[in-house]
C-alpha cells in the first residue's frame, strides 16, 4: 500500500514527426511540467488506421507495459502510457541521433567502410540490451520469458554520443502481456528474421541471437545477404541460402571473428550461442582481450563526422528524417 498518492496531468507539446513505421507514429515533444519544466522527449502513437482495432490497442498497451520496466542504458527508457480522446501514446526517451538503417545508408552514401572494431561493438550493445531482457522477471520472480523479435536497423538506435540502443518491442513476446500467435503467423522484418521465426515455428532467445547475428554481418559487409526482391525471397534466403566463410568475403574478418559470425548464425539451434550473455563475452573479448577497444566516445566522435556533427548544438535527427507539423498538437491538460 502506497503511503499517499500524488495526481497529476503531463503536458505534451508535439512539435514533429520523427518515424513512421508499421502500427505506430514517432513524434518528437516537449513535457512540460510545474514552474516552465520543460523536457523533450519522444512520443508514439498508434496509426490512425490501426487505433479502432482491439488487437492492435491491446498489443500497443502490452508493449507499453513491458518495456515500462526494461530500465537499461542499451535499450530506450519508456516513461508514461496515456490516452487522450480515446488515442493511446506512449512517451519515451528521446535519442539524439539515428537509427541503425540510416547509419548504414550514410555510410553507403559517403562510401565509408565502417571499422571492424565498431561493428563488433555496436553489436556488443544490442547483445547486452537482450541479455538483459532475456534474463527479466516480473515483480513476482517469474521469468517473462521475452523474445524481441524484430532485431533489426531500424529498431536500433545510435545516439550522437555515442550510446546504442535497442527500441521497438511491439511485436515481442512475453508471458501474459502481448498476443502470440506463433505458428500461424510470421512477424518481423523477413530479412532480419531467424530460420525458425521464419519457418512459422516457435521461438525462443536464441531466435534474437541469430537475428543480432544478421545485423553484425551486414555492418561487416555493408549488405544483408538474406536480403532477397521479396519478403518471400528474403524469409526462404533466412531458412535455406548457406552460410558463408566470412574470411572469404571481407579479409578484415579473421578466424576468431569468422567462427562468432558462424555460431551466430546457426540453424541448428545446439550449434548457436545458448543466451545474449554469451554472445556478449565472445564479442567483448573480441575487441577488448588486448586492453583497450571501442567505447561510446569512439563511436560517437565517428558517428559526428560522419553526419556533420560538431557539437550539441547540432545534434538533431538528419536531414529528411523529420517532418515539422503546420502547428503545435498538445496532449493533456492544456492550461
């Protein structure tokens, strides 16, 4: 029993689009608060197209709650669930930077090779994110059991200090709070998928790992190689295209790199990496068994450079990736 309760009404000023995905539109806003409090944050809410489907609601309300407790510096901090006029938000912590899909198209556009070194340790990152959710109980010390599910570019976030992030977990699995219907339907993104998500069989942690596997090759190579002209092509590519010796595709890729690619990206399920935590050591020691190796100020003075960044004044999402709205929407109390 609580000792007394405060009540209260957050005001949202949304001031721009910032995404637009499948079920849900990112806004960037402001939260203002008592005497001119004043945070920015990021704001989610469900399409329009979407918002009168009961399915949709309850899995847009079951993601809020899962991740309300997901509190880790490698995946996006969820603050508030709300409902205003009968349209459910989710506010959220607001990254400074991009999402992995538009880094890897800068570095295509400007003809970069991103440095081995950074692309084991942006997936070292991800990795410890999903260790940690992996590993989540409720307050009771039941395992949730949380597979992600669509560990892909564009639900990978890279602030322009540095720090990485994993977002999006709104068609994850975990007991009791979002619908599962594994084994008739087939969720994701097809060419980010594991063999057996892609298969329409039930999945487990190790479905993630061979899906962080997919991102870490195609930071290496530039290219996604399960990437086919369909999703159709691209989900049989994930069951059936075979996978390469990476040493011989990118000479960077030496025996000890090859062999973490190779076991992450096992089909036979014995074979891959049992849990993100040991994926996490083997990248880890990877790029750190010398003493010294990547952090978030590395990566973060690369990810500047490469989008012209020069300092905080500066640091807005790219151009293109945001779209003003004519005027201010406010959310919540508006006195």
């Amino acid at each position: 029993m609580s000792l007394f309760t405060i009540e209260t009404e957050f005001r949202y000023e949304i001031v721009r689009k910032i995404f637009e995905g499948g079920m849900g539109v990112v806004y960037e806003a402001e939260q203002h608060g008592a005497r001119q409090f004043v945070k920015r944050i990021a704001i989610k809410i469900i399409r329009q197209n979407y918002a009168d489907q009961r399915q949709f609601i309850d899995n847009f309300i079951g993601e809020a709650k899962l991740v309300s407790d997901l509190i880790h510096t490698n995946i996006v901090q969820t603050y508030h669930l709300g409902e205003t006029n009968g349209v459910f938000f989710i506010a959220m912590e607001l990254i400074r930077g991009v999402n992995l899909e538009q880094f890897t198209q800068q570095m295509s556009d400007k003809r970069r090779v991103l440095p081995r070194e950074l692309a084991v340790f942006i997936t070292s990152r991800v990795a410890r994110g999903l260790a940690y959710a992996h590993a989540k109980t409720d307050k009771d010390g039941r395992h949730l059991g949380i597979v992600h599910r669509d560990v892909s570019p564009k639900n990978i976030m890279i602030a322009f200090e540095g720090d990485v992030k994993l977002t999006d977990f709104g068609i994850a699995k975990a007991l009791g709070l979002l619908q599962d219907n594994e084994g008739e339907v087939v969720a994701g993104k097809a060419d980010y998928m594991s063999p057996e998500q892609a298969d329409f069989k039930i999945t487990d942690r190790r479905s993630d790992i061979f899906s962080t596997g997919i991102v870490l090759a195609h930071l290496l190579l530039g290219y996604n190689l399960f990437k086919g002209a369909s999703t159709e092509e691209s989900r049989q590519r994930v069951i059936r295209h075979p996978i390469p010796d990476f040493r011989t595709l990118d000479p960077r890729v030496d025996d000890t790199l090859n062999e973490i690619l190779q076991r992450t990206l096992a089909r036979d399920l014995s074979k891959r990496y049992s849990s993100a935590d040991e994926l996490l050591y083997a990248l880890e020691h990877y790029i750190y068994h010398q003493g010294y190796g990547p952090t978030n100020e590395t990566l973060g003075r690369f990810i500047r450079e490469l989008f012209g960044q020069t300092g905080p004044q500066d640091w807005t999402t790219p151009k293109g990736g945001t779209q003003p709205l004519e005027h201010t929407v406010v959310i919540g109390n508006k006195s």
